[in-house]
C-alpha cells in the first residue's frame, strides 16, 4: 500500500481521518459511492470540502494510486469529483483515481475561489508516520 507522504491525515481539530497507517491484513475496505444529501450537517460538508482540497493539493487533476487514503472520506467523492481510471477495483489499493476538476468546481466553488477556506493544515497534521507501521 502506498503512504501519500505530506497528505494530511485528518482535518485539524475533528475526528474526520483522511487517510489510514496501515494496510487491512483482509483487504482494502470498498470504496462505495455515497450519495450526499442537501440535509448534511455542517461538519461533514466541512470534511467533504477540505479533503478534496487535499487532494486537489496534492495532486491536481494527475491520476494518484488509492494507497492509504481513507475509503470512507473517497466514497463521499466517488464518481463525482473523484473517478476512477479504467475499471473500478473497489477493493484495490493499486486503485488509481483522477480528480474531475470541472466537477470538482461545480459542487464546491468556494475552494476555486480566489479567497479559498483556510483548513488550518500545518506541519503537525501531515501524515508523515515513520515505517515502523509496515510491520
């Protein structure tokens, strides 16, 4: 399983994880497209929107491997602002997905905006765990 190095691990003061240490020894859990409602609490919608930040971020609209990335926080984005290349793996950490910018702008134009949010992402909320986990 690839570790996205310098991806953060979580948006900052929440318990809202994006990505994982280590590989399930029964598989990768599936990726499921989720369908998002009007009616989601704030928090969540915060969530959705700084991890696709983080994603944009870090590797703009260039395919990138699933790797450690949370399959929970992806499935909210799943065939939306996040597709996958080729057939869908659903189970795959080789999985490799492609952020769709112009869908990506459409459902959260806030972050395209000149004055985008601030998500507070500092050094401490990298995921930079060391390779002890691998074991």
């Amino acid at each position: 399983m690839l570790k996205h190095r310098g991806f953060p691990g979580r948006l900052p003061s929440s318990d809202f994880q994006f990505t994982i240490r280590r590989a399930n020894k029964k598989g990768a859990t599936k990726l499921v497209a989720r369908e998002r409602f009007r009616d989601r609490q704030p928090p969540d919608r915060r969530a959705d929107a700084a991890f696709l930040q983080a994603l944009i971020q870090h590797f703009g609209d260039e395919p990138f491997e699933r790797g450690n990335l949370d399959a929970g926080r992806l499935s909210w984005l799943l065939n939306r602002e996040v597709v996958a290349i080729g057939k869908l793996d659903p189970t795959s950490y080789e999985q490799l997905l492609r952020v769709d910018l112009k869908r990506a702008e459409a459902s959260f134009p806030e972050l395209f905006a000149t004055e985008a949010p601030d998500f507070g992402w500092d050094d401490e909320d990298l995921d930079d765990w060391d390779d002890e986990d691998e074991a």
